[in-house]
C-alpha cells in the first residue's frame, strides 16, 4: 500500500461524497465522472471505488456511530465534514487493517484542506469518540 496513492484516493472520495450528498447522483456516474476527468493517475483507484461506492451504501449505518456524539442535528453539519467524518466512520468500522490513528489523522488533514477554519476541531472530538466506541482493544493495547 502506497500511502500517497491512499492519501490521494481519500481526497478524491471526499469530493464524490460531497458530490454525492449534494446532487444524490449514483455513485457510478460520480465515479465515472473522475475516472474520466478528475482523478490522477497515482491514486489508489480500488480503494477510491470502494469509498465511493460503500460509503453511500452503508450511509446509515456509519451515521448511527456518530450520532451519540452530535452536537446538532446531523442536516446542520457542514456537507464537507459530514464527508469527512463518513469516510473516518468507514475506516474505523470496516477496515481494521488501517491503524485508527492514521484514519483519524487523513480525516484531519481533509478537513483543514476543504472544510471550515475550524472544522477539523469538530471532526476531531466525534472521531475520538467513535473511534473509542469502534476501536476500544486497538486503543487500550497502544496504552
């Protein structure tokens, strides 16, 4: 795994999900869409196609983790955080085999780079706490 071909493909995933949130377009067209246009060529493309296509599929499901931990309703969050704290959510539910500190850190990363000035702040305590809920045994063996 190559991390800037993973770093690469998150930050495509986040701007189809937030395309995806906003136009409802099927996650095959949004990924068409990129593949054709947008997306470069050093990018982890099995991983940007299984984001893209599993995070609006099991949408539900990764906002019910966060939902304890709104501080408003989940319509006000800001599209490119609620992106961001979907594709973390993902991560930490799905793919154990990413360390949660590096999911938690990439998510931080987007944020500061596409959402609000204080945005990652907000990304940071839900994710903390959903990463606490998901990944309690990976948590307590780094202590």
């Amino acid at each position: 795994m190559n991390p800037i071909a993973r770093r690469l493909a998150r930050q495509y995933a986040l701007q189809a999900l937030y395309q995806w949130q906003i136009s409802k377009t099927p996650s095959a067209n949004i990924e068409a869409q990129f593949l054709s246009k947008q997306i470069n060529k050093r990018t982890d493309l099995d991983y940007f196609k299984e984001l893209i296509h599993s995070i609006p599929a099991q949408h539900t499901e990764l906002d019910h983790h966060m939902m304890p931990f709104l501080s408003r309703p989940i319509n006000e969050i800001d599209p490119i955080e609620l992106a961001v704290l979907r594709l973390s959510i993902y991560e930490l539910a799905k793919r154990p085999d990413i360390p949660y500190r590096i999911s938690i850190n990439e998510a931080l990363e987007l944020t500061k780079k596409y959402g609000s000035v204080e945005g990652f702040k907000f990304v940071n305590g839900v994710l903390d706490h959903v990463a606490r809920q998901l990944r309690k045994d990976e948590i307590i063996a780094r202590k």
